[in-house]
C-alpha cells in the first residue's frame, strides 16, 4: 500500500493479527502538563503532553492488558471498517498522532504500529525529549526484527534543543535502512553523532545539518582534522546535504566532504562565513555530479571561486551567491560559458554585476528559468532587453532595488518573456504604462510592486 507517515501533523505485507504484543516500556517525550484541580478538591494528572498546541502521546502498551475498558464502543461504526481500509486512514496521520491512535484499543494498537505506517518519524518542537522520544520509539519498531527496525527510512527532527549525540547513535545502531534524516536547528549534534550515523547507514542519501554549529565536517573519519587520505575507498552515498548556518565549517572540512561525497548532487552552504574560493576548487575536483549549488552570504566567495564552479560545466542547474560581495561580471562570465544549461541564478546583492555580465549570461544561458539580481544598482535597462531577447522562456524575475530601471527594459520583457509567472520590482522607479504592458502580454505573472500609481 505504501503509506509513508510522512506529513507534519495531519499528513511488506504482514498479518497484524500475527505480531508479537510484548508491552514497551512507557517513557515520557514531555515533562506532564501540571495537575489540575477539579471542584471536589482532588487533582487529576494528564497523560498526554502539549508543544505548541500539539499534543504528543505517550508510547503505551496495548489496550486491553489492563483491567480497564476499551476507550471506543464496540458498535463504532469506524470498528465496522476492514483492516486494510483503516490502515489507508491512519497513514496520513504523523508521528504523535499515530501514538495516541495506538492507545484507542487493541485493535487499533496493532493497525497503529504496523511496519508499513513507520517509514517515517517526525518530531519538532523546542520542549521535546527528541533523546527519549527515538529511543522509546525505535525500540518499539524494532520489536518484530530484534535490535534492528528495517521499515524506518526518514528521520526528521527539527528546532529540538534537546536532540544530542545520544538519540543520533540510537538511530545509527537501529536503523540500517535509513535514507534521509533531518536534524536542523539541534544545536547539540556534532562530528562524532554524524559519524555514526554516515558509518551505519550505507544507503543515507540526504543529510541535514543546517543550523547545527558544533558539524564541522561530513565523512568517514572520526576527526575531520585527520590528513585526507582514501581510507581504503570508503565513500559516502550522500546526495543531498545541507550545511546552511553551520558556522564553524571551514576549508578543510568541505574539501573531505568533497572527497568522501562524490556523488552529491545538491549542495547548500548559506552562512558558511568561512568558505574560502580554495573550498570551491576541491568541491568541482571532486563532486563531479553537482547540480545545485548554493554558497549565499558567503562573504570570501569571489571571482576565482565561480571559475573553479564553471568547471562542473553542463551539470550545474542551480546556483544561488546571494550576497557575495566578491563576486563581479568576471566571475559570472565563467558560468555562462562553461554552464549552458544553467536554470536558476540567484546574485542578489552582488553589486559588481553589471549589464555586461547579465548579457553574457542571457546569451549563453537560453534556458534561464528563474533569476534574482535585486540589489544589483549597476544592472539597468540595455540587461533587461538582452534578456528579453534571449530567454523567451523566464518565468520569475527579482529587480527588487535596482534603481536604474526605467519602463524601457520592462517593456521589452513584456514582449520577449510571454511566460513570466513572476515580476517583483519593489523598490524601483518605474511607470505604472509598462506594468500594465507586462499585464496585458503575461497574462499569468505576479506583479510585487510599490507603485501607487498602478492597480
């Protein structure tokens, strides 16, 4: 059936009749909600726990192996519902809900932890014992198959202050078969946690890291200061990684990431304020398969740094250096050329790119979808026409601020770009005549704008 558990809140074959009912040990994901007194004086406790308005249930033993009644009538008409049926509904529930569902009765404790609705657990919110909660949970899941949980492919935990190495390990040692994890905004997670868990999980494919400042380094030796050596061939699988705001990541830690990824295809460095170009020169040596590429706010990123990109040549299909103050028409003329099929170029505030560069650009990247050169006060009117000229197939555009436009180049947009879905040109100067053009030709674009004048 292929249910994934996979939304946030609200999103093989085997007999649930024939699993084992042994009873996990009940922990607690959250600190209880405090008692509450009730008019005859006595307090009542709560066992279920609120983050954010979200309750997150306990994980219980089943219904039934206690003296008190079933909590649902046995002439519910959902009871009335085949197996197979109910399992559709509780796949689209998320990790909390489907542990509340479990402690409904015990037929709905068996349909709630069948394998095949736990491909996926996903934990947010910054009170959460994340440790707790993926302890209590993949001992659950590993019930049927000691030690190990073979359904669990995706692990996404995300703003949980109280996620460390300790639930990371326990997800290594149990989880063989996972695919994707996600650890973002967890500030305690470090080097040796993604060890583990890179080292265990041979078919990882996509890593999230973004937000954590303790990960310096991605690879298969326990010190990322360790001289680069091949390590008897051991590569990683990864292909997608996202390192955004993981501020201690210097040189030496992209370049054996480099060389212990080689099949990345998507690459997001935003904030990494200690990239240097010399970064980018192991990246494009070594990640060869490359196609999406972010290295915004970047502050060391220049000219040099776009030369080493260009030598992805045909591959690169997104890049963003968003504010990369370093960066001028140079660099960009190395992406042009050697990056002809590039889709998406995000260079806002870079306030070396000029028209010529933009031109260059447009001239050798027909396929252009999508570009954002707000905060670009050198890019004017004659860039815009090249443009227009040459990508007939653009659909969003950013001039937000470029303050030497006039109608000229919008006007030429409007005729040469038919399927422009998006237009933002806040902060500009231009006449309401030329929007109404833009109107009036695309039919389907978004118009952001700050002009009174045009409605």
């Amino acid at each position: 059936m292929g249910a994934n558990n996979g939304k946030q809140c609200g999103s093989e074959d085997s007999d649930p009749s024939m699993r084992t009912l042994s009873t996990p040990s009940p922990a607690l994901i959250l600190k209880p909600n405090p008692p509450q007194t009730v008019p005859n004086g006595h307090e009542t406790s709560s066992t279920s726990f609120t983050v954010t308005g979200e309750t997150v249930a306990l994980v219980h033993a089943p219904p039934g192996s206690r003296s008190r009644p079933s909590r649902v009538a046995p002439s519910a008409l959902i009871d009335a519902l085949p197996d197979p049926v109910l399992l559709q509904v509780l796949s689209y529930l998320c990790t909390p809900q489907l542990c509340r569902c479990a402690r409904v009765s015990r037929r709905w404790y068996n349909l709630a932890w069948d394998p095949r609705l736990w491909s996926t657990i996903r934990l947010t919110g910054e009170l959460l014992s994340a440790d707790r909660a993926l302890k209590v949970l993949t001992h659950r899941l590993c019930q049927d198959t000691p030690n190990v949980c073979l359904t669990l492919e995706t692990v996404v935990v995300s703003g949980c202050r109280r996620l460390s190495d300790r639930g990371l390990r326990v997800v290594a040692q149990c989880c063989p078969e996972l695919r994707r994890l996600e650890v973002a905004g967890c500030y305690n997670v470090s080097n040796e946690a993604v060890f583990d868990v890179v080292s265990q999980c041979p078919n990882l494919e996509h890593l999230d890291v973004s937000g954590c400042p303790k990960v310096t380094c991605i690879s298969l030796t326990e010190e990322a200061t360790l001289q680069l050596t091949p390590l008897h061939g051991q590569q990683i699988g990864l292909q997608h990684l996202d390192m955004t705001d993981c501020v201690s990541l210097e040189d030496k830690g992209l370049r054996t990431i480099a060389f212990h990824c080689p099949r990345l295809t998507h690459l997001y460095l935003r904030r990494c304020s200690r990239l240097t170009d010399e970064a980018l020169r192991q990246l494009a040596l070594h990640c060869t398969a490359l196609r999406e590429l972010s290295l915004s706010d970047c502050p060391l990123i220049g000219d040099f740094g776009l030369r080493e990109v260009a030598r992805l040549e045909g591959r690169l299909r997104y890049l963003s250096v968003a504010h990369c103050m370093r960066i001028t028409d140079v660099g960009l003329r190395y992406v042009a050329r050697y990056c002809p099929r590039l889709r998406y170029l995000n260079a806002r505030g870079c306030e070396g790119l000029t028209d010529q560069g933009l031109s260059h650009l447009a001239r050798n990247c027909s396929r252009l979808r999508s570009i954002d050169v707000g905060r670009c006060p050198l890019v004017s009117d004659a860039g815009l026409e090249v443009l227009a000229r040459c990508c007939e197939g653009l659909r969003r555009l950013s001039l937000r601020g470029c303050e030497s436009l006039t109608g000229r180049g919008l006007m030429a947009l409007a005729v040469g770009c038919p399927e422009l879905q998006l237009l933002n040109i806040q902060e500009c100067e231009v006449p309401p005549e030329a929007l109404r053009l833009v109107r009036q030709h695309c039919r389907r674009c978004v118009i952001e704008h700050t002009i009174p004048a045009f409605y």
